[in-house]
C-alpha cells in the first residue's frame, strides 16, 4: 500500500515538473522580440553606412538554416571573431512559415548578443502567402523583404524571389530600377537572394524561379559583380558573363545534392578596391538540446498555451493530490519517532 503511495507521488512531481518546463520555455518564446541587430531595418542599415571603413570590410553570406540551428550558431561564433560589417541569412531560416517559430528563432538570436546587422532574405519555408506567417508578417517582424544600400562604391541589393512570389516579377522590377538608378556611379553591384536561377547549372537542386532568364539578362546588362542565393543545400560557384554567382546554403540544413555537401559561410572581405572570397566549413553540430525545445515549443506548448487557465488549475489538483499523499506517510513518521514513544 505504501509503495502504491509513493508512485502517485512520483507520478505526481513528475507531471509538475513537466508542465513547469513546459510552460517556462514556451513562455520564455511566446514572448520573445526580434533582437536589436536583426533584421532589415533603417537603423541597421545605417549602423553598417557609419561604422563601415569604404575602403576595408567584410560581410558573410549563408543560407538554409532550418533546423541545423547549433550547426548555424557554430558558424555564426566563426562570423563573429572575423568581426563582419555584416551578416546575410539567405532565406529557410525556420522549417515553416509560422509564428512560433519565428519567435523561436528571435529567441535565440537574441541570446547570440549580436554584435553587427544580420539580414535576412525571405526563403520559401520563411513565409507564405496562405499563412500563417505571410510576406506582410515577415515585414511587421524583420523589416522590408527587398531593400538596398551602400558601403562606399559597394551597392547591395536584397531581393524576395521566392516561388510564390517571384511569379508576379516584382523582384525583376525592384532590381532594374535600383541598379538602373546607380548607372554611371562606377558601383560594384552585389545582389543577394534565396533562389539561384536553375540554367545555372544542373547540379542546382532548387525550387522554380520565375523569370530566371530575364534576371541572368539583367545581370548582364548591368555588369552585376556577385549573386549570392541560398535553396540547394550545400555550395556552389559559377561565372556566367561576368557575373559570379554563389550558392551558398550550408547554413545547418540537412545537405542534398551531389555537389558541395558541407555546411558552410562565404566570407568576402574588400580591401583597397579588391575582393577575395573565402569558404569556410564547418562539421554538423549535434541538436540535441535544439531538437528537445523544438519539439517542446512546437507540438507540447501549443496544448498548454491555447488552455493555460485550465492547465493551471490542474496544476493545482495534482499539487493537493500531493499534499493528501504525504500528509498521511509524514504524519506516521511523526507518531513513530522515538520521541514519540518515549
């Protein structure tokens, strides 16, 4: 009879103790904020205008990220002793377009302290025009899906090219008119975004993209010195008419593909008008810690979350289920000491 007793009690605790970490992890995520340097806001593009040297800086480029988040955090540790103007995150920075998991992936952003602007390039699995989390969140949340800006003669450009997107050509039109603005200004042109176009090569393993031959066309035209995508996961160097494209989308995601299967970040440092490039690998970190509040925040705090008043009450039965249960073991403990018996 006793040893049923203490069972209950265990069994008890033990569901205590479940709903509380349950409750203080997805708490601590419902109620997380994009961190200060994250994102595509007018502050962070001016931080990186003002305490940019022209003439000598480097920025990383990296992609797919998913649920490769410790193999991300690895490579963001390497980003941060090269001490970047910034960082791009090439788009699948989460597994679905939801909320929660942008507020997962704020979380942990927001504990990395980031020391420079990391930008972000919506990817297919980041937003969704059918929702939950559409184009018009992921603005509320990061910041403008397509933007530009200048280091010096360094223009960059930042496109939405995503499938359910690009099919209307508003990413060809952002691009022509902003490069077409800086014609005649002698600007080194980089263009970054999450889908490459698939004529590059067959080895590519991407999702469609809509107009891809009129953007290669633009390239041209312009004389657009680096295209930087993420989607096929793994790496990925090609020069086609004078442009160099760069698929680069080992940031944590499962690889596919047969070629350039490492997990990975592309460094470009510009020193005195010139430009070298750097890849620089990684091996898969383990995301065992990762995978559990994953888990946690997605599948089990949805159920406590949407009834946390009743799952609180709950609480509170199974917490004088174990005061009944003790009250009488102690009770007996009380009235069989030895002082007692004395």
């Amino acid at each position: 009879m006793g040893g049923h007793r203490y069972r209950n009690i265990a069994s008890a605790c033990f569901l205590i103790v479940v709903f509380v970490v349950i409750a203080v992890i997805g708490l601590r995520v419902q109620t997380a904020k994009v961190p200060k340097f994250l994102g595509n806001r007018a502050e962070n593009f001016t931080y990186v205008n003002t305490t940019s040297d022209p003439n000598d800086f480097t920025f990383i480029a990296l992609g797919d990220i998913k649920g490769g988040m410790a193999t991300f955090k690895e490579l963001l540790d390497m980003a941060r002793a090269d001490k970047p103007a910034f960082v791009v995150i090439l788009g699948d920075f989460v597994c679905d377009p939801e909320p929660i998991r942008h507020q997962l992936f704020a979380l942990k952003m927001k504990e990395e302290n980031l020391p420079f602007p990391v930008f972000v390039v919506p990817g297919g699995h980041d937003v969704s025009p059918d929702g939950p989390f559409r184009l018009e969140d992921f603005e509320k949340t990061y910041g403008a899906a397509q933007f530009h800006f200048t280091i010096g003669k360094y223009f960059f450009v930042f496109l939405n090219n995503i499938p359910a997107y690009s099919k209307t050509g508003e990413y060809l039109r952002f691009l022509e008119q902003a490069v077409s603005e800086q014609a005649g200004k002698n600007r080194e042109v980089f263009v970054f975004m999450h889908v490459p176009p698939p004529e590059l090569s067959p080895s590519i393993k991407c999702s469609g993209l809509h107009g891809s031959k009129r953007f290669l066309q633009l390239a041209r035209k312009y004389n657009i010195r680096y295209v930087f995508t993420g989607d096929h996961h793994g790496y990925i160097k090609i020069v086609k008419d004078g442009t160099t494209y760069i698929v680069t989308g080992g940031g944590g995601a499962r690889l596919r593909g047969e070629h350039g299967r490492f997990h990975h970040l592309f460094r470009v440092a510009v020193e005195k008008g010139m430009i070298t490039e750097t890849v620089i690998a990684t091996k898969k970190r383990l995301e065992t810690i990762e995978l559990l509040q994953r888990n946690i925040v997605f599948y089990l705090w949805p159920l406590i979350g949407k009834n946390f008043i009743s799952a609180g009450v709950t609480l509170l039965l199974f917490a004088m289920v174990i005061w009944l249960l003790i009250r009488p073991v102690r009770n007996k403990k009380r009235t069989s000491s030895p002082d007692n018996e004395s």
